[in-house]
C-alpha cells in the first residue's frame, strides 16, 4: 500500500453555487432516479447541481483511474486507503 492522501473530488469541477461561466443543460430523467437524487440531496445538504457536480467528478476520477491500471472500491478499514476521496 503507498502513501495514504486526501483527493478533492471537487478541484476541476467547482460546486460553488456562482452562475458565472456557467453552460446550461436540459437533463431529462426517470422518477426514480429523481428520488435518488432529492434524497441524496437531502442526505449531504448539497443542491441538485452540486450533487450531480460531485457524481461527475467522482465519476472522472474513477474513469481516470481506471485508464491508469488502479482499481476503485470500498473498503471496510480506512487503513485500506491509497487515495480518499474527500469533499462531500
């Protein structure tokens, strides 16, 4: 195991709530997966956008991962940890 550190899942994607630089997307989506996200929403105190700000992010860095031959997951002991994804 290497070096443990923390990783800002947020450093290239800000989950300020500013509207400058800002592009806008329709997002269309079944039901459910809007419960998923009102109630992550309601879970972590985040806004809808930034909850879906973070699941890209988190998304980018598993994919990023995943192309460097490293391997994504839980697990159960902290002491486990190369990278810990903080931020949330």
């Amino acid at each position: 195991m290497g070096n443990q550190h923390e990783v800002p899942v947020s450093d290239k994607l800000s989950l300020s709530d500013s509207t400058s630089n800002r592009i806008e997307k329709n997002l269309s989506m079944t039901p459910e997966a809007e419960e998923v996200l009102a109630d992550l929403s309601r879970r972590t105190g985040l806004s809808d956008g930034n909850v879906l700000r973070l699941a890209i992010a988190m998304l980018k860095f598993a994919v990023d991962a995943k192309e460097r031959g490293d391997h994504v997951g839980v697990a159960a002991n902290p002491e486990a940890f190369d990278v810990e994804l903080v931020g949330f």
